[in-house]
C-alpha cells in the first residue's frame, strides 16, 4: 500500500514474474486486436498515455499500430519488464493520480478494472482530473473496468467466488459501506501448497465514474460492454466508456 498519501497496492517482482501469462484471456489476441483498434481510432494521429501500463499488454500491440505511447506506472518491476522488451515505449514512475508526463495527448485510458486499483473516490477523482490535465481540447479519456457483481450476493454474505480451479482460488470480498473489496487468490505451487496473494481495489458504478468525469471538467461521449462496442445493458458485467475534454 501506499503510504504518500495515494492508496494502491504496490505490485512486487513476484506479481511482474507472473503477469505476462499467454494463456490468461486478457492476453488472446482477438481481445488485444479488438483493444487497440478502439483505442487507435480514438488516438488518431496523436499520442496516446496509458496509465498503469504495466509490462506493456496493450501498449506494445497499440505501438505496433503506429501509435506513439508513453506510460505512467507505480511499480518500478512491472515497468522493468516492459523497458526489457522494448525502449521505445517511455514509462514514468509514479501513481495515476498526480503523476505527470511532458506534453499533451489525444488519448489517456485505463484498462482491465485498474482504476480500482486506486481505493478511494477521492483518489479516483484525482485520476480523471489527471487525465482531463494531460488531454488536448478534443482529446478522450477511455476506462475499462467491470461492474459490481453484487446481484451475485447472497443475503448476508460478503464474498463471490470467481475462479474454483486445481491451481487457482479466486474470491472477491466486498464491504457495502466503504466500497473497498479485496480479490484474494490462492495459487498452488509445485510443491502441493498454496501462495495467497491479495489485492486491493475500490469498486465503482458506472454512473459514479460520470460525475467524476464531470468533476474534471469531461464530458460523457459514449458507453459499451466491451471494445467490440456491444450495447451496454444492465445485464452487462463491464464496460468501455469515453470521456471527452470541451474544446471551448
């Protein structure tokens, strides 16, 4: 965790050692293909900022489609490993929230539910403001994050399974009241015992994220389930939005 005032866990080596899983879906190729087309399109002929790049999942592909991407991230390992495959890609160091890059950008998104990973509204609203500070006039801010699975709740209880495998236990544990909720994850080592691995995050409604936006001065442009651009519904269990910063 953070202790500068910026709440977010702080990924170690041993995350970065086993983030870039191939067979995780978040890295098939049609998701990441589908991904960088959406963001693409949206960066235009500009430059485009992630922030928590992380090992470069989508940074890498969105550069290979002749964007120029820079990056903000908070673990130092994480950003190694992308410095390790590429150096093309500049990553500054620091949290999404009050980090800042030189210049301006088209583009500024989030991906794969990271805006949890900062644990107060206060610092979510301090993200979109960060955001809102490094677009031109015109420029998107994109934010892909999952919604509440809280209709999976049965009364009185506070926890949903989301990965019962041989190697893997993944549950989530949610308090109401704070929305703070912790993803907590067994992993089994070779030798039969397991590791537990934590993670901290905030969950956030859709509608929460539009008033942060408006907090910083965006304004909603559009809302889908997926970057395939499928409807959103509320039967959806994520989604893709887009904010836009006034050009007047």
């Amino acid at each position: 965790m953070r202790t500068d005032g910026v709440p977010s866990d702080l990924w170690t080596e041993m995350q970065a050692e086993g983030y870039d899983n191939p067979d995780s879906p978040m890295f098939a190729p049609e998701l990441l293909d589908n991904t960088t087309s959406f963001l693409s399109h949206l960066a235009a002929d500009g430059r485009a900022l992630e922030f928590a790049i992380g090992t470069g999942r989508v940074a890498l592909p969105l550069h290979a489609r002749g964007v120029e991407v820079s990056g903000i991230e908070y673990s130092e390992a994480m950003a190694t490993r992308l410095r390790q495959k590429t150096t093309e890609i500049p990553v500054v160091i620091g949290d999404m929230a009050t980090t800042r890059v030189e210049g301006e950008f088209t583009l500024v998104y989030l991906v794969f539910n990271t805006i949890g990973n900062l644990f107060t509204q206060d610092a979510q609203v301090e993200c979109f403001r960060n955001a809102a500070r490094h677009l031109v006039p015109g420029g998107r801010f994109v934010v892909e994050v999952g919604v509440p699975a809280l209709r999976r709740l049965p009364p009185g209880q506070q926890a949903i399974p989301f990965d019962v495998s041989v190697d893997h236990l993944g549950f989530d544990t949610y308090d109401l009241v704070t929305q703070r909720a912790i993803s907590h994850h067994y992993l089994r080592k070779e030798d039969g015992s397991y590791r537990y691995m934590p993670h901290n995050f905030r969950y956030v409604w859709p509608s929460e994220l539009d008033l942060m936006a408006r907090l910083a001065d965006l304004e909603f442009e559009v809302r889908f389930a997926d970057w395939q651009k499928q409807p959103f519904s509320g039967e959806s269990t994520s989604h893709v939005s887009v904010w836009r910063r006034p050009t007047t």
